[in-house]
C-alpha cells in the first residue's frame, strides 16, 4: 500500500510496511519507518523467520514500556531474570523520532558501556508512557539538559510518551492498532524484576 509524503515528525514513507503481533491479549498493528532502514530490515527478517514467535514480553513497567523479544525468554522458567539474550549481533543507532506512546522502539545495552548507543538486534519495546503536562515536560527539560521542540511537546501533551528517553533509543515504528492491548498488558501483574507472572508469547507476521 502507497503512502504519499510524510507522516508527522518528518518520517517519510515510500510504502506502509506492518508486522501483526499476536498475543492471548489481542493482536498490536505496528507500521515501521523507513527513515530507520537498518532495523526496518532488520526486524522484517527476523519476523519472517519466526525468530519472534512464542518469545515473551519479559519486562513490563506501566505507564512506561513493555519489553520483549529476547531469545532466552522462549523456555525460560517461571521467575527467570530474562533481558541478556540476543541474536549475537547489534545494529547502528537510527536516532530520531520521539517516544510517544505506541513508539515501537530498539532496546539496547546503557551507557556508557555503549557510548554510540547500538541496538539490541532483537529485542524491542513499545511506548506505553503517560500524558505529559507543560509542568512534567518543563521537569524533564531539566533532568535532561536539553529543550523539547513546540511540535513534540503538543504531542506528548495530546498523546503521552516518555519523552526521557528521546535521543538516546531508535524508535522505527509505531502502533496503528491495538493501543487497548498494549494497555492490557502494561497492568498485568509482574514480579520483582517486572516480568509479568503469567507469561504473555507473542507471534509476529508480516502484513504482505
């Protein structure tokens, strides 16, 4: 499907690329950027490959991001500590958009052990965040260092984010349905280590 100019944020589309990710919950609609090629292609692959299907959301905070996509997770015991696993490799950062909520986004190892902030080669999160306010964006301008631009701040007012992690995550994708699934499974209960307690898999298709 042809998508003519850009989305908001300066993302460009020359076509809408979807993945389907299924879980007991109900299924998440994810468009991916193709301003972010490298993890665009990156995931493509691994979807077609199954590499994601029967893995878990492994960490779940809510009101800020659910977590999955680790190998590891696939037969881990319940109560493993899970978010080491990897398919062996990492990609180049593809910093730009901002984190509202439903970003798609790449975890990655923290600084400063990865100072050019490459991404995990599979794992991902998706934004759940929380409306922000003039008085919660002025805050993090000042944890941050840094200004918040008019355009991004009217958007995290209007659809919420976590705009402390701008700069510093790729995000290369967005939810184009199944905002309610995701709110689902942000309130799920989890343990110490924010695993939920019972096991949310997830199976991933591409949308041809």
């Amino acid at each position: 499907m042809l998508v003519a100019g850009c989305l908001s944020l300066g993302v460009c589309q020359k076509r809408e690329t979807t993945v389907r990710l299924h879980t007991g919950l109900g299924d998440i609609r994810l468009r991916l950027y193709d301003s972010t090629p490298r993890h665009r292609d990156n995931f493509l692959r691994l979807v077609r490959k199954g590499f994601y299907d029967s893995l878990l959301f492994h960490r779940v905070i809510r009101d800020f991001m659910v977590q999955g996509g680790d190998p590891d997770s696939k037969n881990a015991p319940s109560g493993a500590l899970l978010g080491g696993g990897g398919p062996g490799y990492e990609i180049p950062a593809e910093i730009g958009a901002p984190h509202l909520r439903g970003a798609l986004a790449a975890a990655r190892q923290p600084d400063p052990a990865n100072s050019h902030r490459a991404s995990n080669g599979s794992q991902f999160f998706i934004v759940h965040g929380r409306p922000q306010t003039d008085a919660s964006l002025e805050v993090w301008e000042q944890r941050l260092g840094r200004k918040i631009s008019p355009e991004w701040r009217a958007l995290y007012q209007e659809r919420g984010g976590a705009p402390q992690l701008d700069g510093l995550y790729t995000v290369f994708g967005t939810v184009i349905s199944g905002l309610e699934v995701l709110d689902q499974i942000a309130a799920v209960p989890r343990d110490a280590n924010d695993r939920p307690l019972e096991d949310i898999r997830m199976t991933l298709q591409v949308e041809e």
